[in-house]
C-alpha cells in the first residue's frame, strides 16, 4: 500500500511577505507549477468528522487519489494513482476506483458510493531543496478567495520545526496559526453555505 507520514509545518503568508521570501530565494513567476486538488466528502461531512480528507490533485498531466487521516500530531497519506479516465469517472460520475484507498474508506466505515466532489483549490506552487527538507511556496485560489502559504515539509518533526521557525524569524514574518488547505476550503464552504 502506498502510504507516508507527513510532517510538514505551514504559515500563511501576505501577498507581500510571499513576493519577499520568493525573490530572496530567486523565484521567478515561470518557476511555478499549477495543480488542482478536487475535494470529496460526504454530504454530511463524514471525513471532515474524522479530521480526514480525500482528494484528486492533478499536476503536470498526473492524477493522484489521496486520502489522508490523523496519525498522532502528524497525517498518513493513502496515495493511489489515477488515470484521467478514472479521475473524470470519479469527478463526473461518482464512480470510484478499486484500490487501496478504497479499502481504507472501507476500513473507516465512510461508504465510498457517499462521496460527493465538493470543489476544486487550485495552487501555483514552487518546491525547492532547504535544510534537509522541502520548502513549498503556494499561491491557492479556491471559492472565491486566495491566500498565500509557506510551508516546510520534513522527515524529523523536531529539528523540521525548529527550522522553519528560524526562517521566520529571519524574514520577520509571524508565526500565523495556519489550517491546511483543506481546512481553508471547508471553513469557505461552509461559510458560503450559510449565506
């Protein structure tokens, strides 16, 4: 099964302290890769329940299946790759593939027949080499809204953090308390929901 732990630190950033870090690390505007991420839960929000999330990311002409559940502080990724016709059926149709993200659905009794795709995030994204890690700049635009991210992702949660905290401190940006992508799009949803 194609599973890993992610350990990864993130900060929202303004639109300025994010034009800032990326000259300083010498980003250019064709440096940055578009992916989509498609989100599905159930209409009454079963894996949000869970602190979980399933989605579609389509990068470079790749679709990937992830599903991804709380593992202590961290996240598992259930990772599954997709082809296009796969993604379109389970986009388009509610049609969803065998596989082992399924049986992990399976396992978590969320009825995968139930899953309704809830919008797409789409993210400009540069990664680059840092410190033993992974330094990821995303631009994401999603319900309306866009917002700016950093984030570090590591294989060693406590020099990883300690790492990144560093780094904002060095470019005098606060530490911002940040939900993941998914969180961000849930709240938006929701929020438009109501209104």
């Amino acid at each position: 099964m194609a599973q890993e732990i992610e350990i990864e630190f993130k900060n929202l950033v303004t639109e300025e302290e994010f034009n800032r870090l990326t000259s300083h690390f010498h980003i250019k505007e064709e440096d940055f890769i578009s992916q989509d991420n498609h989100y599905f839960d159930t209409s009454d929000y079963q894996l949000k329940e869970m602190q979980s999330a399933l989605r579609i990311r389509e990068k470079n002409g790749t679709y990937t299946l992830t599903l991804k559940t709380p593992l202590k502080e961290d996240l598992l990724e259930t990772n599954q790759p997709l082809s296009k016709d796969q993604s379109y059926s389970l986009l388009h149709d509610g049609l969803f593939p065998e596989g082992e993200v399924r049986d992990v659905l399976n396992s978590l009794s969320i009825a995968y027949e139930s899953l309704q795709h809830f919008g797409t995030l789409s993210t400009s994204r540069v990664e680059i080499p840092y410190r033993d890690g992974l330094l990821v700049f995303d631009h994401s635009t999603y319900l309306q809204k866009e917002d700016y991210e950093l984030e570090y992702e590591v294989k060693e949660r406590t020099s990883g953090e300690a790492i990144f905290l560093e780094l904002l401190d060095q470019h005098q940006i606060p530490l911002r308390q940040t939900d993941n992508k998914i969180k961000r799009f849930y709240l938006e949803k929701l929020k438009q929901d109501r209104s």
